[in-house]
C-alpha cells in the first residue's frame, strides 16, 4: 500500500529542494523526519512538512503503521516561473525569474 502527500506551488527554486530530497530519499519514516528536523534551511522545512502529511495519509486513509513505513519516492519538480524586471543602467530593464517548487512524496511499507 502506498501513501501520497503533494504540495504544489512553493516559492523556492528546485535546485535549492533537490539536495534535501536526496537526503531521505529511501529512508524509513523515523529516520527521515529526523534528518529533516535537524537539517538547516527552509527547504527542509517545507520537504518535511510534505512528509508529515503523507505519513498522516498513510495513517489515517489507510491504516498503515507508521514504524513499517519508508520514503519510496520523492520528487522536485519545477512550477510556474514568475517574471519580474528591474530597473537597470542606462535606461535597460534586468529579468529576474521567481522560480517555484512542486513537491511529491510516496511513503510504502517495508
């Protein structure tokens, strides 16, 4: 049985969300929450919050124990890009691009 939790539209860039992805990508539950909490950053925070929820799904929709659970895949995937222009020199305008996130996560039992 497996257990989903996707958080869409999050304002940070998918090359700051991979690298914390990879952390617990394949670990179990426990360990995963663990890494997590003492990981330092936002992007941890908002990887663990999309954790937290799939493990609520699994626990509530599906009666699954959480001590028999792990992360079977996790995905970063990038949004919508946002397009901003800044005054530049001389009278020329700067791109910036507001980049956001799309976090999946599957949580299967061992």
């Amino acid at each position: 049985m497996e257990a989903k939790a996707v958080a869409k539209y999050l304002r940070m860039s998918p090359t700051k969300l991979a690298p914390v992805a990879d952390l617990v990508r394949g670990k179990s539950l426990n360990e995963a929450l663990t890494i997590l909490k003492f990981t330092p950053g936002k992007s941890a925070e908002l990887v663990e919050k999309v954790v937290q929820s799939a493990a609520a799904n699994a626990e509530n929709n599906f009666e699954l124990d959480p001590d028999n659970l792990y992360v079977s895949e996790i995905l970063v995937n990038q949004g919508p890009t946002m397009k901003r222009w800044r005054a530049g020199a001389q009278g020329r305008a700067g791109k910036i691009l507001k980049r956001s996130s799309h976090i999946s996560v599957t949580l299967s039992e061992r």
